[in-house]
C-alpha cells in the first residue's frame, strides 16, 4: 500500500510540472493579449483627450450636428470643384465670360449677405439655414446639371448667391450657444469635415478618364442637389434655435424689414471705428480674392499653362486635404499659446511662397505644383480657423447676425471687380492672377503684424495658468 502511494506521487510530479511548463506560453499569451488590450485603452484615453475631441464634446446640439453633416455638403462639391471650370470651359464659356460671371454674381452676393442679417434675425437661425441650402445649393446644382450656355451658368451662380443668406445664419447657428474660447477648434472641425470629404476627390477623375467632364459634372450635380435636400432635412430635424436667436425672432417680430434696414445707419458707424473689425474685415477681403483667383484659375493655369493632364486635378485636392488634416489633427493645437498673430503671420508667408513657387513652375514639371498645393494648404491650415474665429471674437454677440451680414456684404463688394479683373489677366498671360495673389498676401503679412489679440486670449491664459 505505501509503494503503491509513494508510486503515485512520482508519476504526479512530472505530469504537474509538464502543466507548469505547457501552460507558460498560454499565460505569456495572455500577458501579451492583455499588454496590447492596455495600449489600445491607453490610445483610446489619449484621443478622447484630444483638444479637438474635447471640443466637440463640450459642445453638443447645434455645433455637433453641424459638424457631422458637413460631408454632405463637402463630398460631393469637392468631386465638382476641380472640374467646375473646365466644365464651363469646355462648353464654350471664355475666361472673360467666366471672369464675368464672378463678378455678376459677387454684386448680387452682396445683396443677398446684407439682407441675409435681417432674414436671419426675423425668420430665425435654423430656418434660414434651411432656407439657404435649398435655394443656394439644391436649386443651384439642379440648373447647373442642364447648363450648356452662358445664361443657365449664370442663373445657376445667383441661385447659388442664396448661399450668402444661408452663411449669415449658418454661422450663428454653429457659434452662438458654444464657448468663445471654442472657436478655433469648432471651426477646424468644420474645415476638417470638408477636407475629409476631399479624399473622394478621384472617383470624379476617374469618372472623367472614361466618360469626359460635362457628362460626369451633371450627374454629380444632380447629386449634390439631393443631398443638399438631405442635409436641410437633417437640420430641421436635430437642429434647435439658438438662445440669441429667440431673443431677435420675439425682438423683431412687429419690426418691418423696412425699418431694420435703417438701423443699419447706426450700426455702420460702430463697425466703422471699430479698428479690430476693420483689420479683420481687410484680411477676409484679400483671403477672399485669393481664395476666388484660385479656385477659378488654377485648373486652367496647370492644364493650359503647365500642360498636366486634366487626371492630375482630382489628386491635387487630396495632397491639399491630407496636409491640412495633419497640420490641423497633430500641429493646430500645439500653436494655441502661440494665440493669433504668430500662426496667422506664418501661415500668410506661406501662401506667398506658395503663389511664387507656382509662377515660377516649369511647363510639365508634377514636382513644383505638388510642392506649390503642400506649402499652400499648410498655409490654409494655420489661417483659415484663425481668419473665422478672428471676426467672430471682434463683434458684439447681440448684433452678431446683422454685424456678420454687413461684414460679408462689404467683403463681396471690395471683392467684386476682381472676379473680372483676374479673368482679363489670364486672358493676358495665366501666370499673372497669381503674381496678384503674391501681391495680396504681402498686404495681409502688413496688416495681421498690427492687429491686437482677441481678449479670449488673456482669459484662456489665466485659466491655463490656474489650472
């Protein structure tokens, strides 16, 4: 009996620690399995930590639910984008014509964005906003699918001025019940949902390789109407009227349109000595031209001017997006010490190197232009949030639909006549729209070196140091 058990034991021993070691690589398994498990919770933490994150957290309602249907406005406008003016181009429509167009419609731009503060005002943030996007982009797209003349181009493009109303109230609708110091991450949230929207950018190339541009340009315009549709559907369904918006739809209920248009002959005079505004306004101004000359002529300049194929204008946006993206995800938030100025200041360096390095660009050299649209969108990174948020913190929150409406109405017409005037100098030679731009970015470089910084600034650094 006791050989028996003493036999027992031996053969127990070895198999225990056959266990022992037959389980070892079960538990470094595990261990590993957990380790990664951790790293992945830890990188989960870390992006919830984010700034940007943080910002669209804080800020639920009306500035998430914009944020997130931006794509719908931004993926199919940047499959059109590159293509809109080779699509009026290649239909007959000169660069004078089109330079034409841009100017007709910035004058009729302007009165729509200074009755767009009244409208804004009376009917309300959301209904307005709805009211835009219908006429502004459904209506807009719908006739710009059919259009094979100067005329319907034109209709088109004012339909498309209804846009000026819809930005007025848009804006307030995003800002108004967020925090100021918010700003600049909600409206690189914004930027953000358009670049995003941008990486669709090659099926409309590859599209165009194999049925051509008009044909390509109206389906995709017949379907930026519908989800235009879509995207006022979506805003009145989740969207809220804004605190400040209640406020103007009870206070100018029994007000006629009439008469808010002469109370605007007390506000121009406060927007008027008002040099924060003024500086704002100058820098919107040259932005906006820049931003016009380049939308419209650049296509023309690298297919025309350099000899690139009309594919390459699909890829562009993409290398544009993918820098921006970076520069706003992983850099934005690191130049928030850095406030306004310094960022703003960089960033408008950039876009004049980036003007001189396309104007200098040999014929049929990819390089340079790939190097120009790498410079330039890390230039619209660093500028563009700052340029919205800049105006925004400058104007007094209960006028802020009226205010923003003029400031837009007087951006437009110091910006009409260039629609025109950049169109005849591509007429002369399509090197010279871009010398201009180089030219405007210098003036913006003088004007930004004398603003002040928005008194966000100071508080955000006393609670920063608190903390």
């Amino acid at each position: 009996m006791i050989i028996s058990m003493i036999a027992l034991r031996a053969r127990k021993k070895p198999a225990a620690r056959g266990d022992a070691f037959g389980e070892l690589p079960i538990l470094l398994y595990k261990k590993g399995r957990k380790v990664e498990a951790m790293n992945v919770r830890s990188k989960i933490k870390g992006l919830k930590n984010h700034p940007l994150v943080r910002v669209l957290a804080h800020n639920k309602g009306n500035p998430r639910t914009l944020v997130l249907i931006e794509p719908l406005w931004g993926i199919p406008y940047n499959l059109i984008a590159p293509f809109a003016t080779l699509y009026m181009y290649t239909q007959g429509i000169t660069d004078v014509q089109i330079g034409m167009i841009l100017s007709i419609t910035m004058f009729v731009q302007v009165f729509f964005s200074f009755f767009g503060g009244i409208l804004t005002d009376k009917l309300g943030r959301k209904f307005t906003t709805m009211l835009g996007d219908f006429f502004g982009w459904a209506m807009a797209c719908l006739v710009w699918s059919i259009s094979n003349n100067i005329w319907l181009f034109l209709l088109a493009a004012i339909l498309n001025c209804f846009e000026q109303i819809n930005q007025t109230a848009w804006y307030c609708l995003l800002i108004e019940d967020a925090e100021p110091r918010d700003l600049v991450g909600l409206y690189t949230w914004v930027n953000i949902g358009g670049l995003v929207a941008i990486f669709f950018a090659p099926l409309s190339g590859l599209f165009i390789n194999a049925y051509s541009v008009v044909p390509v340009l109206r389906v995709l315009y017949l379907v930026f109407a519908i989800t235009m549709l879509i995207k006022s559907l979506i805003t009145f369904r989740c969207c809220r009227e804004t605190r400040q918006g209640k406020v103007r739809i009870a206070e100018t209920k029994h007000v006629s349109v009439i008469h808010m248009l002469g109370e605007y002959r007390q506000l121009i005079p406060k927007i008027l000595k008002n040099k924060g505004i003024l500086k704002a306004v100058a820098v919107s101004v040259i932005l906006y031209i820049t931003n016009l000359v380049s939308t419209n002529f650049f296509s023309l300049y690298v297919t025309q001017r350099l000899g690139l194929s009309d594919n390459y204008l699909a890829l562009f946006p993409i290398l544009n997006a993918a820098v921006m993206l970076f520069f706003m995800v992983v850099i934005q938030h690191r130049l928030s010490s850095l406030r306004f100025r310094v960022p703003m200041w960089i960033g408008l360096t950039l876009y004049a190197l980036a003007s001189a390095l396309l104007i200098l660009a040999p014929v049929k050299n990819l390089v340079w232009v790939i190097l120009y649209v790498f410079v330039a969108a890390a230039a619209s990174a660093l500028v563009t949030p700052r340029k919205d948020a800049l105006i925004q913190l400058n104007i007094n929150p209960e006028e802020r639909a009226r205010i923003n409406a003029l400031i837009m109405a007087s951006t437009i017409a110091f910006s009409s006549p260039f629609g025109y005037f950049a169109g005849w100098l591509s007429s002369i030679d399509r090197r010279l729209p871009f010398g201009f731009m180089f030219v405007l970015f210098v003036t913006a470089i003088v004007i930004i070196g004398r603003i002040r910084e928005p008194e966000f600034g100071r508080e955000e650094e006393t609670d920063s140091c608190t903390k």
